[in-house]
C-alpha cells in the first residue's frame, strides 16, 4: 500500500478560491489539462478541468469530502470530492450538469445561516476510502441522454470499481 499523503490545512496555502481561503491547492502538471474551464483573474488559485483519461495509471492516495449539515442532521451524500492522487495531486469532484473533475482546491468548512453549514473531513465514503493505496488502472465514463452528456464515471481500481455520479444534482458513490 502506498504511503498516505496528507490533506494541507488552509493554513498551509495561499490563495482564495471563490473568496475562501484555497485549502490544498497545488502545482501540477499540466499535460492533462483542458483550456475549458480555466478560471484566471488576478489573486485567485487557477482551477482546471480535467479529462477523466488522465486519472488512469495513478495511485488514489487520499481522499477528502464536504458535507451538509441543517440542524444538526449530515446529508447521507457528500457535496465534493477530492481524491489525492499520485501524479496529478488532489482533484476535485462535483456536480454541475454532471459529473466535474478539475483541480479545484479543497475549500475550508462554511456557515451557510439559517441553511445549515458545509463541513469538510479527511473522509469520505467507505467504498472509496477502503481503495485508498490502489491504482486506478481503467475509467468508464457515465453518459445519459443527449448523448455526450457525462454524468460519472467508474474508477476501475486494483481491489475493485467505484462509481461516481451526479444523479440530479446529487453526487452518488457506489460500488
């Protein structure tokens, strides 16, 4: 199993993302990256899209989550993910139209008044954290009508297949 790599504290970065502190952002490798999604404005951490191809051949190294939680009840789905991966460090994984994956930054936990707060864990689901040192050797993208429309994809790993989607705006992990 590979060494664990640890999730950077807010502290431990400079930058803001969406005016929040930028937690975990990092240089990477840029090869894999697409123009599309590419948000510069001075001040800022850049974020980019990322094409699921380019998480093969890495090992899943950690793995961070967001939570919402209203009056004092967690919402049985995580927010974001963000699995820390070998080559390409943490990358983040959202809903937006389906299924995101870019190197977003992890965000600092947040207080949303009366709607509750987002909570952010050096945690995430089981079926993802028991892979944690496993090599993601193949990806099947999720597609829905129209074609082309990806909602997911499932990570094909050493111990097993994970899938990941926005299923109406919901992020969906199972095995």
């Amino acid at each position: 199993m590979a060494p664990r790599r640890s999730v950077p504290s807010c502290r431990e970065v400079e930058g803001t993302v969406r005016g929040r502190p930028a937690c975990g952002a990092q240089r990477r490798p840029t090869s894999h990256l697409s123009a599309a999604g590419v948000n510069v404005s001075p001040g800022r951490v850049v974020w980019v899209h990322i094409e699921s191809g380019a998480l093969v051949g890495n090992t899943f190294d950690d793995l961070a989550a967001s939570w919402h939680e209203f009056e004092g009840r967690r919402s049985s789905k995580p927010i974001h993910l963000w699995l820390y991966l070998s080559e390409l460090g943490g990358v983040q994984l959202h809903t937006l139209n389906g299924l995101v994956i870019s190197t977003r930054p992890v965000h600092a936990a947040y207080d949303m008044a009366e709607h509750g707060r987002v909570v952010v864990e050096r945690k995430g689901p089981a079926m993802l954290s028991e892979r944690i040192g496993e090599r993601i050797l193949q990806i099947s993208d999720l597609a829905q009508a129209p074609p082309g429309a990806k909602v997911g994809v499932v990570l094909h790993m050493e111990g097993g297949a994970v899938g990941i989607a926005d299923l109406g705006d919901e992020l969906v992990v199972t095995e």
